[in-house]
C-alpha cells in the first residue's frame, strides 16, 4: 500500500465518520438552539431543562437515520475491503 492509498483510506474514513455523526449533531443544534431561545424568552433560566429535549432529538434522529446509516456504513466496509484486498 503507497502513501497515497493510505491517505485515500483515511478520508474515507473520516468522510463517512462525519456523515454518520452529522444528523445526529444537527438534530442536537436545532434542539438546543429551540430551548435556548424558549429560555430565552420564558426567562427560564434552568441549566437541566436543556438535557432532555437535546437527549430525545438525539435518539429520534438515530432511529430516524438508521436505515440510511447502516446501508452507508455496509456500503463502505464492502468498498473498504475490496480496496484492501485489491491493493495486496
């Protein structure tokens, strides 16, 4: 394996880190950003009342991604191991 290749490997991986983390993370800003701005207008100042809207945006953009991610992530190991054993 040259350089290169190995360098292709690695921002593959780190592209396909980023896409399975992305909804997840978007879902958790939006969340935040709503009670933060419900806060802010509430005047509601409790530090634990952001948690739980956070926490259940999180968990319902994972089950609502999950088919896509795992057939991202089949998608990718498959290409990743006929690369591996191409490139021996």
């Amino acid at each position: 394996m040259t350089p290169n290749e190995a360098i292709v490997l690695f921002q593959r991986a780190l592209l396909m880190a980023l896409l399975m983390a992305g909804p997840m993370l978007i879902f958790g800003l939006v969340a935040g950003v709503a009670v933060s701005i419900f806060q802010a207008v509430t005047q509601i100042q409790e530090m634990t009342l952001t948690f739980i809207p956070k926490i259940l945006a999180v968990v319902a953009a994972l089950f609502l991604f999950m088919p896509w991610m795992l057939n991202q992530m089949i998608r990718y190991t498959t290409e990743t191991f006929g690369r591996i054993s191409f490139l021996q």
